[in-house]
C-alpha cells in the first residue's frame, strides 16, 4: 500500500519526477507552511497540482481538514491571511489539504474523471500517510462548488467524515441549463441524478455546518436542501455569494471542526 500511494502522490519539496514542483516560501513570522501537493491522478487520468498547509505547531496523528476550492478558480483562493493566523491559534491543528479540482469538476466522478475519487482514494490516503495523521480524524469542507462537493461526498461515503462544512455551496433544485454559467456541472440528468445533495440530503450526516448569504442566488435551493437534512447547523447571514462570511467567521468554522474531529 505505502509503495502504490507513493506511486501516485508526491508532497515532496522537489516535486515528482523529472517536472519539479518547488515548495513555497512562508511569509516571515509565520508558523504555517504552504507546499505544493502533486497528484499524478489515476482517477482523473493527469496531473493535479493542489496545495497543503502545515502549522509548526501540529500534533502528531493530528487531523486532517480537506478544502474544496470553488468554480473557476484554484486552491490558493482558498488560502487566506485569516486562515493562517488561525490555524497558529488552534491547539490541534489540522494540516490541510486543498486539492485541485479542475474548472467545473463540482467533485464527483463524471466522464471527465472521477474527481469524487481522486479525493477520497488518492488524495486523502496520500496526505495521511506522508504526514502521519490519523485517519478516522478527516473533515471536508468548500465554498460553492466546494461546498457542494462536501456535501455530495460525505453523503457518498457515510461515516468517512468526522466534520462537514459547505460554505456558500452551490446546489441546484434542478440540472443547470447549458447556457448558463453552471452549464458544466453536470454532464447529463443522470449525472445530475447521481451527485444531487438534496435528494441524498438525509445522508449528508447530522450536524453538518451550512451557511449562505440571504441574497446568494442559490438561497432557495440551499432552504430546500437544509429543510431534508438531519439537524444540520444552519447560519444565512446578510450579503450574497462572495467570501466575505467564509473569511470572517474563519476562526468559527475551525473551532467547529476542532470540536468535532
């Protein structure tokens, strides 16, 4: 096992091979390191580059906090200055994993690869094994299209979680038209069928943190969502799809994870 996982995933200073990936430099003063996390995909079928950050401070068989970035955009927009003072104040910190997730993959094993997959099977195994964490102790959370592939994975793999979070998430009360910006979630309504949190919302687990601004376009989805969870911690807050309560309620959100797992 060890010797397949290092076949697939590299989180090595100089990368994999003979394309050299180089670790990035910490700002000065901080105690939380930012690497490059390379994934020669068997699921997805090519290279994913994702990132992972590392507090100074971390246990050993620490936790593991895995975030999903949003719809057309990478892993780094996820990686704010709020986000690293936090992780210096949380006594346990989780490293955490932030994966590539491609331009519209929405998270879930579809027929440009199996990004659902490439996650749970490859990344997380990879990150817990070149990090010596523990593994019952794995949390996922996103924002948009992050938020709905926390919620559609932890629904797929029951128990797999100790935490879930989807900020903002993108969820759609019917498939997304082709001309709309969502055009590409899906590949067909079978697809849509197969990955629909709400209609697999008594799987998400119970306790689930779910947030959305009052004003976000995908508000009335989320209520219908929210109302077919099992208790789920729900928070709408005043503003619209943006970063805005994901960054300043940073410190919340980690402790609830801290709390759980």
């Amino acid at each position: 096992m060890r010797r397949a996982l290092l076949s697939v995933v590299c989180v090595l200073v100089a990368g994999c091979g003979e394309d050299p990936v180089p670790e990035d430099v910490p700002p000065p003063g901080s105690g939380v390191e930012m690497r490059r996390f390379a994934i020669e995909s068997e699921a997805v079928g090519r290279r994913l580059v994702g990132r992972v950050l590392v507090s100074g401070g971390r246990p050993r068989k620490g936790p593991l906090l895995v975030l999903l970035h949003g719809q057309g955009v990478s892993p780094e927009t996820m990686i704010t200055d709020t986000l690293r003072v936090a992780l210096e104040e949380v006594r346990d910190a989780p490293v955490v994993l932030l994966p590539e997730g491609g331009e519209a993959s929405y998270w879930h094993d579809r027929r440009s690869g199996d990004w659902g997959r490439m996650v749970v099977d490859e990344a997380i195994p990879a990150a817990i094994e070149r990090f010596q964490l523990d593994p019952s102790r794995v949390a996922i959370a996103g924002f948009s299209m992050g938020g709905f592939g926390a919620l559609h994975l932890a629904a797929e793999h029951p128990g797999r979680f100790c935490s879930v979070a989807a900020h903002s998430p993108a969820v759609f009360s019917t498939r997304p038209r082709r001309a709309s910006p969502f055009g590409e979630a899906f590949d067909d309504d079978a697809d849509f069928a197969r990955a629909d949190p709400i209609a697999d919302a008594r799987d998400v687990p119970a306790g689930t943190w779910v947030d959305i601004g009052n004003g976000d376009p995908f508000a009335p989805a989320v209520r219908e969502l929210v109302a077919r969870m099992r208790s789920p911690r729900f928070r709408m807050w005043g503003g619209g799809h943006d970063f805005t309560f994901f960054e300043e309620r940073t410190r919340e959100w980690l402790r609830f994870h801290d709390e759980r797992c």
